[in-house]
C-alpha cells in the first residue's frame, strides 16, 4: 500500500481538473482512469460531434444560398469530418497527451477501476492507495440502453459508434430524441441519410420548454427527416442480409434503417465504486453531495455522477469548488488546515520529510486564494446543439408554476426581430424569458435562434445575479443584433 495526499478516481473533465490543481497545489495526487483521460466530453461528446454539427450545419448553409444570394449545389462527404475528429479531436482515440499534461503537473497516473475498500483506501488493479486528505470521484456516465426486447443481440450504435463513424449511414433510426440524439439526428440527415427520430414523450427535447421541442420537430420534418413522437419501441431486430439491416417496431409499426442510434439517456455506477464504506447506498442513482460536493469524511465527488446535471461546465464548476474544498482541509479530512502546519504526513509512508512538509505548506497557500461561493444549479445553462441551437438557463414555465412561484412571461420570435427578419432563411427560433413578479428577477429563460446557445449568455447572467427586469429593459441594447430580441420578450412580459 502506498500513502498519498489524494486520490482522484476517474479522469474525465471533473477529475482531470481536480486531480491537476492539487498536483499543481503541491499535493502528492494519483489520478485513476479506467479509459481515456478526458472523459467522453473529448473523445465521444462535446467536442468532436460539435465537429460533426458545425461541418453538417455548413451543408445547410449552402442549400440556403438560393433565394438570397445565388445559385448553389451542395455534395456532401463525410469523410473530412471523420478525419478530423481522429486527428485533431481524439487522437485516434489515444490519451497520451492528455496522460502526459496531468504527470507534468505532478501528477501520478494509474490505468484501471478504482474503488473503496476502507473508508480511505483505493484499489486499483490490486494495487492500493491510502489517502491522507481526499478522494475524489468523477467516474461520470455512459450511455443507457433501454431493455427493449431484441436490442441487446444487435450491433446498435451508442454515441461512441456514431461519433468514431467513418462514413454516414445510408438510413438511420434514432431511438431518443432528446439533446444528443436530435443533434446527431440532424447532422447525420443533413450528410444524406434518411433519419427517423422516434421519442417515447409527447414531444423532442422533453426536458426544454414544450414550445422549443415543437420547433425543432417541425424544423427537423421541413428538412425531409421522420418524427415520431408518443411513440413505444416495443421490439429490435437485426439481419446481415445485403450489407445490414435493422428492424425496429414502433407502435406495432416496423420500421428499418441501415444503422440504429440507442440515445436514450446516460446511467451511473454507484454499485461499483465501493461507496457503502461510507455510508452511500449501493443502489444509489448518485453520489449524494453538498454544496461543497463533500460526500463523507475525506470523500469529495464531482461531474456527472453528482446527478447535477450531465455537462461539462457542471463538471469543471463543481472542480473549481471541491478544489478549494480539499485544499482547505486538513491531511485527516477535517476543515480549516492541520493545527501543526504539516501536521497530516506523520502517519505517511514518508514520514515528515521536508517535501512532505513542503506540499503542505504549498497546498495551504494555494487554499488561501481560492475560495468560491458554494455550489448554486439555480441558474444552470444548458444548450442543444441543433439548427436552430436551443439554450436554456434556470427554470422552465412549468417548473416556475409548480414551484408556486407568481410568474410573468414574456416572448419574442426571432422572425420578428430586425435581426432575425435580416438572417431570414434559418431563422427559426425565439426568446423567453419568465420573471418572478414578487421578486422583478428573472427565474429561467430559453433563446433558441441560430446562434442560442451565444444569446443565452446575457440571460445566464441575468438569472444568476437576480438583476431587475427594471435594470435590463433600461440597457441598451445594440441593433440589428440577436441579443436585442431579449429586449423584445421583456416588454412582452405579462
């Protein structure tokens, strides 16, 4: 058994972060990962399907040059873009800079599943790991596959299949339509395939404002794709006849497709981690934290796994806080610092050598500078990358309503706007705000548009700094832009 500082436990965007600020702090870190340092969000999420969407969103952008300035033909070919995510996203799916950047930082690096065995103690591969200040997990989420009878026996794709594709399919059916199988949906129809989206709830992207998955529905079926919304798969089947085929019952209706995409959610593995030494349940959906993403004495957790929200940004936002958090403890866990300077090293494999003493003393400085507020989600944003994007920050109306909350809610369609009126073909979208009317804040908002995900940051802010309606309908805003549509659904509020 060695004796560390701290031991970080899956390396995905979260875990990375963690693990190489408390290296950079001074602190003795291993960082564990079973797969690639980075996570899914640069390998198979984030990054290279934004890859995929900007190259399909270009295609669409040639076909609509008629009408507005010219002629135009469009071919598209999927290849550039399977290139480019080897080459500039994935490195051909190796983590070998990524693995090299954290043990620069000082970092050591383990490749394997870690888990509890001792309220303190990580195994990993046989080998174990006693942890003096922290232990951290970050070993976020993969995708969820529905038990749906036949499924299991076919070669389905998950996200990971769709983004290390090589060529788009000739026909593809979507199971799930929520942010990733609609973003993918629509950039693999956009490169030619014949898609159809199949989602069990009453309409796409069920998580969003009703208004927003209608939009995306409508602009998904005037670009020839297929919705069916309401809609049960009660069966898969799969035959190798002439180059692959799949047969999906929907409703009793069989459909087929070439290729199928199963993008019905993510799923967590508390069972694994060991987390009962603690006092986490093995059945548990997510780690239980608090605001400080403390789970129990010297047990910190971060990222997907939390069940705050499946995002990157969640992921790093929680990092920066559970950072500061370990930073500010002792090497016994307890908060506010060792009472003897270097007090958390007379238990180590090292004893109290000066390097020792040396991180402690540098991990303390580093605590002194940093010290966020504690973990807020009220103000949450969230984006899908479809055309047009849709982003969304706090709460939707629903929620608002059964929060209790006496609520206005104002609208502007960006069609209407002098902005969206001037960008006229792909300017489907629109903006809402919802306001507190006891408070004059704004509680959520969703600006969909062809740049949402952009004209939501205004929102964000207004929604996380509780600023007045009164103080944002007396800004000036710029003309003719996007963001001025904001201006419109405030003096729409009612």
């Amino acid at each position: 058994m060695k004796t560390v500082d701290v031991v970080v436990v899956g390396m995905g965007p979260g875990g990375e972060a963690v693990a190489g600020s408390l290296a950079k702090a001074g602190l003795d870190v291993v960082g564990i990962e079973a797969e690639l340092v980075g996570g899914e969000c640069p390998y198979w999420g984030c990054v290279p399907s934004k890859m995929m969407i900007r190259a399909a969103n270009l295609l669409a952008e040639g076909g609509r040059i008629p009408g507005m300035a010219g002629a135009s033909s469009v071919d598209p070919d999927f290849a550039p873009v399977a290139e480019r995510i080897r080459a500039e996203a994935t490195d051909n799916w190796d983590d070998q800079v990524a693995v090299d950047r954290f043990v620069e930082q000082g970092g050591t690096f383990v490749r394997g599943k870690g888990r509890l065995v001792d309220t303190d103690i990580v195994e990993v591969d046989g080998e174990q790991f006693r942890a003096r200040r922290a232990i951290v997990f970050a070993t976020g989420t993969r995708a969820a596959v529905p038990p749906i009878s036949g499924l299991s026996d076919t070669p389905f794709w998950t996200n990971r299949e769709a983004i290390s594709a090589t060529e788009a399919p000739e026909s593809l059916i979507v199971v799930g339509g929520g942010a990733i199988g609609s973003e993918l949906a629509q950039a693999f129809s956009r490169f030619g395939a014949d898609v159809t989206v199949v989602e069990g709830a009453d309409r796409l992207l069920p998580y969003e404002e009703p208004a927003a998955g209608e939009l995306i529905a409508d602009v998904f079926e005037s670009e020839g794709m297929v919705v069916r919304t309401g809609a049960a798969v009660d069966a898969v089947s799969y035959s190798d006849d002439g180059g692959g085929r799949f047969t999906v019952t929907v409703n009793g209706e069989e459909l087929t497709a070439q290729k199928l995409l199963i993008a019905t959610g993510r799923r967590t593995d508390v069972a694994s981690l060991g987390l009962d030494h603690v006092g986490v349940p093995a059945d548990a959906r997510f780690i239980p934290v608090d605001d400080r993403l403390h789970v129990a004495q010297k047990v910190w957790a971060v990222g997907d796994i939390t069940g705050k929200g499946a995002f990157t940004h969640v992921a790093m936002y929680q990092a920066g806080i559970a950072t500061a958090a370990i930073l500010a403890t002792d090497s016994d866990g307890g908060v506010g610092g060792s009472s003897d300077g270097a007090g958390g090293v007379a238990g180590s494999d090292s004893g109290t050598s000066s390097e020792s003493t040396r991180s402690e003393e540098s991990a303390t400085d580093s605590a002194s500078s940093v010290s966020p507020a504690p973990a807020d989600y009220s103000s949450l944003p969230r984006v899908t990358f479809t055309d047009p994007e849709v982003g969304s920050v706090g709460m939707t109306e629903e929620q608002a309503r059964d929060a209790g909350l006496d609520i206005r809610v104002g609208r502007a369609d960006v069609p209407s706007t002098a902005r969206g009126w001037i960008h006229k073909a792909g300017n489907e979208g629109f903006i809402q705000v919802i306001e507190d009317s006891t408070t004059g804040t704004l509680v959520g908002a969703t600006s969909i548009g062809p740049v949402g995900g952009e004209v939501l940051g205004a929102l964000v802010v207004a929604v996380h700094a509780k600023v007045p309606v009164a103080t944002l309908t007396s800004m000036i805003y710029a003309y003719p832009t996007f963001h001025r549509g904001i201006e419109d659904a405030l003096n729409d509020l009612s």
